[in-house]
C-alpha cells in the first residue's frame, strides 16, 4: 500500500473517530431530552419540592446547584489560579516545585466520593460544621482546585516569551510583566479551564450527599451556609434512590433534562464571553 492510500486510511479513521464522538453525544442527549423535555414546566423548573407526593419542583435544587457552584468556585479559583502562576512563573525545577506539581496530581486523581468522606470527616465530624451548603461548597473546591492550576500553569506557559522580554526591557517589574502583560493574553484559556471545571462540579453527586446532604430545600433562594440542600443531580439521584414519589421517573427524566441544559446553556454563554474577550484582548 502508497504512502497517498495509507494516508487516506488514517484520515479516514480519524474522521470517523471524530463522528463516532458527535453520534455517541447527540444519542444520549437525544435520549435524555426526549424523556426529560415533556416533563419540563414553569411550575416545576421553579416550584418547591416534594418527597413524598406527586409531582413537586426542583427551584430550591437548581438554587442550590448555581450556589454550591459560585462558593466553590470562589474558594477555589484565587488559590488555583495563584498557584498556577507561581509553577508557571516563578518556580524552578526544584524540589518544592515538583513537590507541588506531583501533590496537585495525586489530588486531582482522588475519586470524588473519597473526597466526600474527606470533607464529612474534616469540616463535620471534627470541625463541628454540620451537613450544609456551606461544607459542600468547601469540599467541592478541593475537586476543582487541581484542574484550575495544571490549567492555569499550562497556559501561561503558552504565551510566547518575548511578551515578557519585551515588558522587562520597558522597564517593567516581573509582577508588572506578569499582571499586564502576561495574565491578560492567558486569560480567555484560564476561563476556558474555570468552564470545564464548573461544568463538571454542577454534575456532582456523591461529594455533595456527604457534605451538603438530601434535604429538599424549602426556601427559594436560601443564602444560608448552614442550611442543607439538594443540587439538581443530588435530587435527580435521590428521588430514585428512596422509592417514595409516585412519578419518580418524570422527576428523574425532568431533572436529567434540565441538568443538561444548565451545563449545555452554561458554557455556551461562558464561550461566547471567551471569544468576545480573546477578541477585546488581542484586538482582533
């Protein structure tokens, strides 16, 4: 077999390769949106819930899922991103620097549900906290913490040095080079990062039934740290799980379905705000 007849054998592979990805996506959302649309109504997207009688909404749980999120987000992201900065910037091939490289990816390896137990051990059984959103938020940034900082690391290290040459030869201090020249052409990657990382943590379950528990919020929004509360996937989780909801399915499938598009409107929006903010940076 030519060279030209194997190339087009690999293309061809890859090419499929890359369409079995988009049938395998488009199938199970299909299906989840299929079952779960139908369910979909004002009066349950934003109703109160219901444990042991039919129907009930999950406003509370979708309060709850944006809430966990942006507290975790928040605890996590300064440290994640300062860290990042420090192995991209500062630290050489030392000790202290593998150290922390190697402690970022034995972390990052944690299964979620040992996280958890981590979390209901540290900030419940021995700090004295209690189940609460509060602990969940805290325990769910130790999750977010390695993906921010392996992805913040790998993409200063993209931009091109002579940025930094340039701005210290202007005069410019290395935190002057680093905050003006080198974190704003990083950024639209570091937000891109924070995405995939929110992405994944509204889709928890098993950190979140540790820490912040099952109960079915009442109040809708509760701001209260030491309150307990179900996220979405916690309650597309439990309903099934206790057999008690007469139409635990339809709450099931509703619940899966609007999962799905939180996560599906959410990064849409935060890749749109990339794009415009790569193009406001870069001036093209």
């Amino acid at each position: 077999m030519s060279a030209k007849q194997w190339d087009r054998v690999v293309t061809g592979l890859l090419w499929g390769a890359g369409l079995l990805i988009i049938g395998v996506l488009a199938l199970f959302l299909g299906y989840i949106l299929f079952k779960g649309l139908p369910v979909l109504s004002a009066s349950f997207i934003f109703g109160p819930s219901s444990d042991v009688s039919a129907g009930g909404g999950v406003g509370a749980q979708l309060f709850n899922t944006f809430y966990i999120l942006f507290l975790s987000l928040l605890v996590a992201a300064p440290v994640a991103v300062g860290a990042g900065i420090y192995l991209a910037e500062y630290s050489a091939r030392g000790r202290l620097a593998d150290l922390i490289r190697l402690s970022v990816e034995c972390l990052a390896s944690v299964p979620s549900i040992v996280l958890g137990l981590f979390g209901m051990i540290l900030f419940i059984n021995l700090m004295g906290f209690g189940i609460s959103l509060g602990v969940g938020a805290m325990t769910l940034a130790l999750m977010n913490l390695p993906i921010i900082v392996r992805v913040t690391e790998e993409t200063l290290k993209t931009v091109p040095r002579e940025y930094r040459e340039a701005s210290l030869a202007l005069g410019a201090t290395k935190w002057q080079t680093i905050a003006r020249v080198v974190l704003p052409a990083a950024l639209p990657g570091i937000v891109t990062g924070v995405t995939l990382t929110a992405g994944r943590a509204v889709g928890e379950t098993a950190i979140l039934i540790f820490t912040a528990g099952t109960t079915a919020s009442r109040l809708i929004p509760d701001f209260s740290l030491a309150a307990g509360g179900e996220t979405l996937a916690v309650h597309m989780w439990y309903v099934m799980a206790i057999g008690l909801v007469p139409d635990r399915v339809d709450i099931a499938n509703g619940t899966g379905a609007l999962l799905i598009l939180v996560i599906l409107t959410f990064n849409l929006i935060l890749a749109s705000s990339t794009k415009h903010l790569r193009k406001w940076l870069t001036g093209m």
